[in-house]
C-alpha cells in the first residue's frame, strides 16, 4: 500500500514540485525519482504512450517511491481506470469545461461513496489483489488524487461550483491554453493570466482545495506561492536534451566544427 507522496506533503501544507516526461523511457523515469522528486508528469492527451510502457514507467516510478501525475486523453472512461490500476498515483483532466463534466470524471475515478468507479482490485493500486477489499477502495479514494486543468475561459464563471465537488483535490491552472482562450496566444504574463491564477488560488483555499500551475521560473514560482499555490509543475526532458545539445552545437561550432542544419 503505496502512500501519495504528493497528498502527504498538501495535506502538511509543503510545496511540491512536479516535472515532466515527453519520452518513453522507464530509466529516465526510474532517474528522476532517485533524484528526489515527488512526481513526475506523464502525458497522453498530447503524446503518445501505449499501455505497456506506461505500466513500465509507472513500475520505476513506484520503485523509487515517487508519484507519477497522468494527463488523460479524455478517449472515455478506461483512459483514467487504466492507469489508476497500474498504480499511478495522479490522473489530471485537462480542459474541463463544465460543472456536468467535472461530475462525471469524479464519478468515474472515485469509488463509492464518492463515486462509481469500476471495481477490479487485482491490480497494482490493490497490490495485485493482496490489499483487503474494503481498505482499497478506502485507501484508493484517500490516497490517489484529482487534478482538472482550469485552461479555457468558458469555466471560470462556473468555478466555485467546480470547487465544491467533493472527490476534486487540485485546480491546476493551464496559462498555455488560458492565454489563447483570452485571445494572446502565449502572452503568459500579461495582468489577465495572472487573475485567472488569483481567482483560482482564492477558489481553491475557499473550498479546502489545492491551487497547482505551471512554475515557469523560480520568480514566477515565488508569485505563486505567495498567493497560495502548492502544486507547482516545472521543467521537462525534452527541454532539457534539447538546450545541452544546442549548447554543445554552439561550443563545438566556436572551434571550427560544422553542423549541418536548418
């Protein structure tokens, strides 16, 4: 019975700091949790993981004892009651744009008596069957959490009524998505994105919820905190790789090497 290292560090009122995956690669996963971190951001609703390497990466995140955070697809109900049973600790849906649909993926993800999620229990989440029935669907529900992106403008009127759904643990700000939403595509620092992301952090204290977003910068991160914000996403392999080789391109071109590129 694998606790939520995330829930447990809300729950004390601690920063977390989740950082994301675009390969599908168990031993960068399996590295970044022996690094330290608390979570780590897979994505499906833009990527493109198959089931198998999921189970994979969710295993050597387990392993080392961190979270793994899974951005659905939104295909229907089994893109989130798979990689629950596969013991991902995380399931964020993103671009929610009702109270109705927010309903829905609660029910779907919570059993009772929070919702109706399916019951098989001899998965990983239910340590392959060895967890006493009952105590799963109790610890599942305490110890596995719900995320919705807050990312179009369509669902901010109605956001306090999202709030108050009982089951939904983070309102996670999607400024990317937001900003074209509002009509700047990509202008994340202008004074509407920022409040949109007050709004959200009064809603979610308001209703004894998480406020998450991405971090950006350490600067921007600082904002965010002071306003509340716990669940802070920043950083990324892709991004990462990429810089090291661009700067390896541009040391190794100062010393007579040559590239060929576009």
């Amino acid at each position: 019975m694998q606790k939520s290292r995330v829930l447990a560090k809300l729950r004390e009122g601690k920063p977390v700091l989740c950082t994301k995956t675009n390969f599908n690669e168990p031993a960068i996963v399996e590295m970044v949790g022996l690094i330290g971190f608390d979570c780590l951001w897979i994505c499906q609703e833009h990527l493109w993981t198959n089931d198998e390497t999921l189970a994979n990466m969710v295993r050597a995140a387990r392993i080392t004892g961190m979270d793994t955070l899974v951005r659905i697809g939104k295909a229907g109900y089994s893109s989130a009651i798979r990689p629950m049973e596969m013991g991902v600790k995380g399931i964020m849906v993103p671009h929610v744009l009702s109270v109705e649909e927010a309903k829905a993926w609660v029910r779907a993800t919570r059993f009772f008596p929070i919702g109706r999620r399916g019951i098989d229990g001899v998965n990983a989440d239910a340590d392959w069957g060895l967890m006493n029935f009952k105590d799963y669907l109790k610890f599942s529900n305490e110890e596995t959490f719900l995320a919705f992106q807050i990312e179009d403008p369509e669902i901010l009127p109605y956001l306090e009524d999202v709030a108050q759904i009982p089951g939904l643990d983070i309102l996670f700000v999607g400024i990317a998505d937001m900003s074209q939403g509002l009509g700047f595509p990509g202008d994340i620092d202008r004074p509407e994105i920022w409040d949109v992301l007050k709004k959200v952090g009064e809603v979610a204290r308001k209703y004894g919820k998480f406020a998450g977003a991405p971090g950006v910068s350490p600067e921007w991160t600082r904002k965010l905190l002071d306003m509340g914000y716990l669940f802070i996403s920043n950083g990324a392999d892709i991004i990462y790789l990429r810089d090291a080789f661009l700067k390896l391109r541009e040391d190794y071109e100062k010393l007579g090497f040559s590239f060929n590129y576009t």
